[in-house]
C-alpha cells in the first residue's frame, strides 16, 4: 500500500485488488476489512477513494500501549551544552551507558531466570565521499580506538556495520562483519552496531538501548524515525523493578538547542506516519539502587497498600476467579485451587436448579419452553387471498443446533472463557437428558439474582485467594507476577493492593544532593529538585530525634504510592513525601503532600486520603496534607492530619476547597 503516486496509478497491489476488488481477476471487493496499524493514513485513504461505507475506527492511545509495557517509557536524549568537538567524548559515555545497561539486564535476568537480553549499541556515523573512496567521513578507526578502550576488548563477532560495502571490513585493528538490518535483532552475537541511514526502515530491534549519532542535524526526520523503532521493550513488558530498563538514550554531538527542538517537535508528533509520540527529556538521568543502611524501612513500607487502577481490558468477576485459580494451580501455590473454585460454582448453580424444582411445579416445562420457538399460522382462502383477523399459534421444537445456541448464550453470560458451563452440564444429565440440562443452565443464566450470586461470589473469592496467597505471588518470577497484577487490575476501579517498590529508579540529574533517601548511589547521595514547600517539609522532618529515611513519591510512576479519590471520576493521588521515622521498637510511615489550597481539587484530594485513613490508617503514622505561609527562615507550617479521628471526621464531610481552610492548625 505504500506506492508513489505514480506506482499507485501503474498498477494495484493485492493490498489493494482485496480491498477494491478487480474485473480483471473477476475478484469483487470483500465485503468487511479488519485493519490493525500503527500508521493508519494510507490505510484511511484508500478506503477512503472508494468509498467503502461505514467505517468503524477504534484507537488505541500510544499512552494505553505504553501502560501495557510493549513501549519504553521514555527517550533521554543528551546534547553538547557548548559548541565544542564532543564526538568522541559522547561516544565514550554512550558506551559506559550501553555497559550500565549489559550489568543491568544482566542481573535482572539472571535474578529472574528469563532469557538473557543482550543490548545493542547503535552507532551512526556520516556519509562516505565515493569518488575518492572513503567509506564515512566519521574517523571509523577512532571510533573503533574509543570502543576498544572502554571495552578493553571487542568480542569477535560483535561489532558489525550495516552500509554498502561487500563483505568484511577492518579498522583500527577490528574486523567489522556486515548484517542486514533485519537480521540484527535474532543474531545474539552483533552488539555494536554501525550504520549510516539504513535503520530508519525495515529495521525492529527492541534490544536497542543506546544510539550515538555522528550525523548533523539536518537528518531530524530520519533520525525520529529511527528512534521510533527503537523503543519497543526486549521482554514486550515494563520492568517495574529496574526503572533504567524502560528508557532509551540517545546521544546527539552535533545539536543544539534549536535543532534539538526541532527532533523532538518531530518525537513528539501525534500526526507522525510512521512513529508514535514518545515522552522525551534532555536533562540526563542517574540511577540509584535501594540504600542498603534502610532495608527495614523498605519491609515497613511494603506492608502498606497502594491504589491500582483497572486495565482496560476488565474481566468477568467469575473469568477472573477462574483465570486466578489456574495460576495459582499451576504454580503449584494452591494445587486443588482451580477445581474446588470451579465446583463451588458449579454447586451454586446446581443449588438453584435444585430450589426450582422443588418450588415450581412446571419447572420441566418451563425450561422446554426455553427450547421451542412459537409460530404464527395463518390460514388463507385462496379465493379472496385475504389475511385472517387472527392467526393460529403454534410451538415447534428448536433443533438440536438452536439449543446448542442457546447453551452457548448461557456461558458467554455465567462464565465466558470457563468451563463451567460444562461442567454443570456433566452434573445436571446426571438427573435429566443432555438437552434438558443445556435449556436448564440458558433458564438459570436468564436470572439476574442467579447472575449476581455466582458474580458476587467470584469477586469475594478472588479477594480471598489473593489475600491468603499474597506472600507466595510476591515471590514468584516477575513475568508471572505480571499475570497476577493483571489479574488484579482486572477488576474493581481501583483495586487496593500491597506496595512492591523497584530494586533500582531513575531521576534527572538537577538539584540538590540529599542524604537519607531510600535509593542512593555509592556515595549514599539523592539528587533531586524539590519545590519550596517540599524542601520546607523535609528539613523539618530531617530535625527530628526519630527521624530514620524519606522517600520522594513522584506521581503516575507504574511503582508510586497512589491513593484514589474522586473529582469528575476516580483518579489517582499522589502524595508527595513519605517519612519513615522510629517509634520505640517499630517503625511509622509518615505521608505528607504539601498542597496549594486554590487548586480545584484539594478538598477532593484531603477527602480521599482520609477514606483510605479510614481503612489503612493503623499501617501509618500521620497522613497529612500541609501548606507554608511565608519563606525562608520565617517559613511557617500549617496542616492536618486525618489519622486523626475528629480531624478525618470533618476531612470526610468537605464539600469545597473553602471548607479545607478550617482544618489547617500551626505545625
């Protein structure tokens, strides 16, 4: 479909003899076109030339995707700050970075037992000058000499290169094999990967982590095209417990600001035909692992519970029960869990076919009426040929194939994606004939009240296996703890769950070095930049004697704490500080979110902290929401906290942000 206009007039792909059918071929159009695409314009337009009739388009947000953890979260790009000759500087950090990257995945791997991820370096150098026969007006041998310094040694095999040349090639000592682009993401062995322009299409390498560009800004275009193939994750899911492993990084020696704009007005683009938006940042990240001084307050806040909102993809309360109780008997964690579950539903529905029977007296032909279907009969004289004032009623019996119609009705509305349905039919032809006992479980399905028992049933069991099998899912492997998650957000909007902070985060490179954080580098620093308000609130913790570690909760990470409330619908809050501190012989987990009181949805926001107060309170120490009067040293601090019972009493009856002011006290 993607043809020149003078291509598209020469002839017509099959693509499109389907679509707009061919006399030639004697082939009509086919009468109903599925189309899935990530570009879709060309697509529209072809539709849209023959004007096919109704089209129904359903869009998938590249946010929705990138939630399911098929896309990285982020690009990091990272540019001279001056203009000086940086080439090789880049490519150095670039290499350390693309080696931060092998340990990383690595030990995630390994940790896990998952298939090992080898991460690529992608290299980009210039143009060659044909006529006086030089490959690449890039210095390819100091490239090379750069790599085997921060490599000490290149490994055979793992340097190759992706521009015109026949056969091998040698620089700098290193023999430099030649790949096709679209073999490099099965061949374990290629690492460093040097290419001019031909990774831009036809190229998919979810390996690709680090890309260094010696190419001038002119080539935006292509290069935004390049990293739109870039970002698709290794494993086709979010790493949620090494937050490096869902970025990629690109390094750009030749931009400037003003040409950076410009890639990234290109990245950013939501029109682009052959990319999706990408969330990109220029300010370089550091990544920091758990500070190994507060593993006990790691164990104090994973006891608490965060809110995790509904995929899209919401479940049947007993598809999920049964879904739930298949993993749980497949992992070995509760071996009898998927055939107990399923004939305690079973027994509810067999329960109620028992109750009418006693109950209805015709209940037999109340359910064989379910299986016929009445006729009009219309007697016509063929003299007048005149319709009758009334017609004779009359029952026929659905065939064997109508029955099987309805039985099929009755799953898809008790337990689609179960079996249960079969299984019920295996205990009712116990007391009846196989037929019978089909129409039985379409008349029981045709109830609501039978409906919502087994639905209400299935939700409080899934509760409770989750509940009872916590600890044995928090150990299991995290491809299969994302089953379970998904599960999870498979039903209720949201689902309160048990905190699993990550082994590693990220965060931009800017403020100020803190001490006492939960993540650290070697040195038991934590850059970060705090607002005025969160700076205030911490050093006033930070006097305190009890005083043990903070957190900085940053909002909509897949792994902040998050609670909901509600303000034109259920969202998620995201408080801004947690501070652990010591209480005798435990510790207490204090959350404050410093608030300005003239946004819309502050009273919303204290309205939903006290309700989850209200349930989870006894797992905290205070639960506050704060604000400063003044700056400085003259800063002053007010708040409440609606751990407090009268103080959670009036947070849950506000009504406006006017009502939030009475509840401030000097802190």
């Amino acid at each position: 479909m993607g043809v020149s206009s003078r291509e598209r007039q020469a002839r017509t792909t099959t693509v499109r003899k389907f679509i707009e059918g061919s006399n030639a071929d004697g082939m009509p159009p086919v009468p109903l076109v599925l189309g899935m695409s990530a570009t879709t314009q060309r697509f529209d337009t072809v539709l849209g030339e023959k004007r096919r009739g109704t089209t129904r388009r359903t869009t998938i947000s590249a946010e929705e995707v990138r939630s399911s953890g098929l896309l990285k979260d982020q690009m990091v790009v990272v540019v001279p700050a001056a203009e000086v000759n940086t080439d090789m500087t880049l490519l150095e950090t670039a290499v350390r970075r693309w080696r931060d990257f092998e340990k990383t995945w690595a030990e995630y791997t390994a940790r896990e037992g998952e298939r090992q991820v080898r991460p690529v370096l992608v290299v980009q150098v210039q143009d060659g000058i044909p006529e006086r026969n030089i490959l690449s007006r890039t210095p390819l041998d100091e490239v090379v000499e750069v790599l085997r310094r921060e490599l000490r040694q290149i490994k055979q095999g793992a340097l190759v290169r992706c521009f015109d040349a026949p056969g091998d090639i040698s620089f700098g000592g290193e023999n430099i094999r030649r790949i096709d682009a679209s073999r490099i993401q099965d061949d374990d062995s290629a690492r460093i990967v040097l290419f001019k322009t031909a990774l831009s299409t036809g190229w998919d390498c979810p390996r690709a982590e680090v890309m260094m560009s010696f190419r001038k800004a002119v080539d935006k275009t292509s290069i935004a095209q390049l990293i739109g193939r870039m970002i698709r994750t290794p494993l086709a899911r979010r790493i949620d417990s090494y937050e490096m492993l869902n970025a990629v990084e690109l390094y750009l020696p030749h931009y400037d600001r003003d040409s950076l704009e410009a890639i990234l007005a290109e990245l950013r683009n939501p029109e682009a035909e052959d990319r999706v938006p990408t969330e990109v940042t220029t300010v370089p990240q550091v990544d920091y692992a758990r500070n190994p001084k507060l593993t006990h307050a790691f164990t104090a806040l994973e006891q608490i519970k965060i809110a995790s909102f509904s995929n899209p993809c919401r479940l049947p309360p007993v598809r999920r029960l049964m879904r739930l109780a298949w993993l749980l008997t497949d992992d070995d964690i509760d071996v009898k869990a998927y055939e107990r579950e399923r004939a305690e539903l079973v027994r509810i529905l067999i329960k109620h076919r028992e109750q009418r029977w006693k109950d209805a007296q015709d209940w037999a032909s109340l359910v064989r009426e379910t299986g016929q279907v009445e006729l009009e009969q219309f007697i016509i004289g063929l003299g007048k040929m005149e319709m009758p004032a009334a017609a004779i009623k009359v029952r026929a019996e659905l065939a064997s194939e109508n029955v099987e119609g309805l039985f099929r009705e009755a799953h898809r509305r008790i337990g689609p994606g179960t079996d249960i349905h079969a299984a019920f039919r295996g205990e009712a032809e116990k007391k009846t004939d196989p037929a019978l006992a089909k129409l039985e479980l379409f008349a029981l399905s045709s109830d609501p009240a039978v409906l919502k028992e087994i639905n209400d049933h299935a939700e409080k069991r899934s509760a409770t296996l989750e509940a009872e099998h916590r600890g044995s899912i928090r150990r299991t492997k995290a491809k299969r703890k994302e089953h379970y998650r998904k599960l999870q957000q498979a039903g209720r909007d949201p689902l309160y769950v048990e905190w699993d902070l990550p082994e590693q985060i990220s965060e931009k490179a800017e403020g100020e070095a803190y001490e006492q954080h939960l993540f650290c580098d070697d040195g038991g620093k934590f850059q970060t930049k705090l607002n005025n308000w969160e700076t205030v609130v911490l050093k006033e913790w930070m006097k305190r004697d009890d005083f043990v570690g903070w957190l900085r909760n940053p909002p909509r990470k897949p792994w902040s704490f998050c609670v909901a409330y509600e303000h034109g619908g259920t969202k998620g809050f995201h408080p801004d500080l947690l501070l652990v501190r010591r209480n005798r012989d435990r510790l207490v987990v204090d959350v404050v979110e410093p608030h300005r009181t003239n946004q819309d949805d502050t009273y919303a926001k204290a309205k939903g902290l006290a309700k989850y107060a209200e349930a989870y309170g006894r797992d905290f120490g205070q639960l506050m929401m704060v604000k400063i009067e003044g700056s400085g040293d003259n800063a002053l601090l007010f708040g409440f906290d609606v751990n407090e019972r009268e103080t959670r009493k009036k947070a849950l009856a506000l009504r406006s942000n006017e009502d939030v002011q009475g509840l401030f006290r000097p802190l």
